[in-house]
C-alpha cells in the first residue's frame, strides 16, 4: 500500500512467508513503481530486508583510475542510497501488545524523519495502514475469511480474486481518508468530494463502477 493515498499497488500471496517469495513480490512492486525506492516499512520477517536488498542493488560507478589487475566482467552493485526501510517489532505476552519497537535498517532517522512528515503518515513508524487494509477485503472477499466453506481450493483462483478486490477498492471505492473539502457547497449541499485512491493518485478523474471494471480490455503487449 502507497500511502497517503491508500493505494494498494501489488498483492501477493506466499503460504511460507519465504525469502524467495519476498524477493518476487518486491520485484513486482518495484516494475509497478518505476523503480523508484519510497520509504518501505514490515514487520520483523527478515526475508524483507533480504528481497530489498535484491531488488534494489544498482551498479557502482565506474572509478576514475583504473587499477591495477584484470577488470570486473560485471560490474560491482551496491545498496541504493536512496533507500529507507524501518521493521516494527510488536511484543505480545498473553495475546495482548505489551510493547512496541522500531528499528531503522536503511536510510538514516532525519530522512525517514523527513518522509513521514511529506507524506502525511500522522505518527511514527507503523505498520497500521496495511494492518487495517488487510482486514477489508475479508469483508466482501469470503475466500480470506478464517475457517469459512468458502475458502479456495486452488490458488490460482485465489489471485485473481484477490486482483479483482484491489482493482475496485482502488478505482470504484471512495476513501474517506482521501476525500477533498469542496470550496463551496455543490449540489444538494455536499461540502465534500469523494475521492477514490486511484483518483488521489492521479490515475483517473473519476470513480469506476464494477461493470467497467469488468468490461475494460487492455491493450496487447507490444510484440517485436
């Protein structure tokens, strides 16, 4: 999820939490993002730190003067300056949250510092909006419901299902999170635009309905 506009911007689904599974899904967000490396934040699984480090490696500049030996064949990678990474450890005795710590892995404090002031998160490094996000699909997606007769029985199936949530929750549902005051009272008194999170991200102008969803082809992929 991008915050602050909610945007849900890939889902995946791993039964074992692997490493592996992490580096693919990163991989995923990363293509989907253009590259760029915004300030990422997870609880303390440390298959996350592993996958950021993976994707996000680039190239190290050539030096100035060559030294001596033979050259790299390919040249050395190293960790983008760029990025920012903090865990959030919750310490639960009894089942109920007795603490709570945050450590910064990559970046430095007066950047992340900077990021969540820009960014409008409203508090300190947390991992709450995705935690309330994970509870909404189980709400009009039965397959995610706990010990429900309508689980899956193939994930393949479940994927698409999950896909589908996220393309109406983030072209065919207002957020109120995300909503603009209007400077003047429009019709039949609204003071309020509803907005959705793909609308905050400025990837449409309007809220879709599910039959345009379900209706919209894309375009072929380019075959050369």
């Amino acid at each position: 999820m991008a915050l602050p506009g909610r945007l849900r911007v890939v889902s995946s689904i791993s039964q074992e939490r692997s490493q592996a599974d992490a580096i693919a899904f990163l991989a995923q967000f990363k293509a989907r993002t253009a590259g760029r490396t915004p300030l990422f934040t997870s609880d303390k699984l440390p298959a996350y730190g592993a996958a950021l480090i993976a994707n996000y490696r680039t190239p190290e500049p050539p030096p100035l003067k060559r030294a001596a030996g033979r050259p790299r064949q390919e040249p050395k990678r190293v960790l983008d300056p760029d990025l920012c990474y903090a865990q959030v450890d919750k310490r639960r005795v009894g089942g109920r949250g007795v603490e709570v710590r945050r450590r910064i892995i990559f970046g430095s404090a007066d950047a992340i510092a900077r990021i969540l002031q820009a960014d409008a998160w409203g508090g300190p490094i947390n991992t709450a909006y995705v935690e309330c996000n994970n509870l909404t699909p189980r709400q009009s997606n039965g397959r995610l419901v706990r010990k429900t007769l309508s689980h899956s029985k193939r994930q393949h199936f479940l994927q698409r299902h999950i896909a589908l949530e996220d393309a109406l929750d983030n072209f065919g549902r207002p957020h109120r999170a995300v909503r603009v005051r209007l400077p003047r009272p429009a019709a039949q008194g609204r003071t309020w635009e509803q907005r959705t999170p793909a609308m905050a991200a400025g990837l449409t102008d309007q809220i879709g309905s599910l039959d345009e969803l379900l209706s919209d082809r894309l375009s072929p992929p380019n075959i050369v």
